[in-house]
C-alpha cells in the first residue's frame, strides 16, 4: 500500500514541468498501474476491521452503506470544489493543488497502518 501511494504522488510531478499529452499520458499511466497496489490493500484492511469483532461482523451491512455514502459524498464534493478552483485559481496553483492532493494517499496509509495494527491486536485477545 506504501509503494503505490508514493508512486501515485510520483506520478504528478510531471505535471510540473509542462501539461501537455505526453505528460498527462505519463500521469494516467503512473496512476493506472500503481493505484490497484494502493487501493487493493486498502479495501481488504477496511474490510478486515469491520469483521475484526463479533458485534461489528453483525453491523457488516450498516458499515458498507456508511463507507459507500462516505465515499460518494467525497466524490460529490471534490468534483464541486474542482470547479470552483478551475474558475477561481491560475494553472500554476492547480498544478500544486494536483501535487498536495495526490500525496493524500500517504498519509491515509500511515492512519489506516495505524489502525489496522491496532485491529489486530484487538484481534489476538
């Protein structure tokens, strides 16, 4: 999970030195190949924390429905604040605004390792 959020957050840098095909074709690419190596490990640790107990295997449906409206309202909200930064920002901001948001993925796997080390020990008592 550690690999493929540095490599997702490697694969903008081109974006810095000109935004043109080949560089948006180096980013999809990057981001193509290395987001299954971040959001495959990602899913399972979630996954495995909902069953990690007896009381929240039960609630296993309400925690889905939970993460699904979590992660739609995301989307709803990020596709709402791209617009308003498209309208109100120059290229040279949204260029560093792609960089801090592509390197978000670092730091959910630092909480999510810290929560999924902690779900295991729950695990072993």
């Amino acid at each position: 999970m550690l690999i493929g959020s540095i490599m997702m957050s490697v694969a903008v840098i081109p974006m810095f030195l000109d935004t043109n095909y080949t560089t948006l074709l180096i980013y999809g690419i990057g981001t193509s190949i290395f987001a299954p190596l971040y959001f495959i490990p990602l899913t399972s640790v979630v996954f495995d924390l909902i069953g990690i107990n007896e009381d929240s295997a039960n609630l296993r449906d309400e925690y889905i429905v939970i993460r699904e409206i979590g992660l739609n309202l995301g989307r709803m909200f990020s596709v709402l604040i791209f617009i308003f930064l498209i309208a109100t920002v120059g290229e040279k901001s949204l260029r560093f605004l792609l960089l801090v948001t592509g390197s978000l993925p670092i730091l959910t796997w630092f909480f999510m390792k810290t929560l999924a080390v902690k779900g295991y020990e729950l695990e072993g008592e």
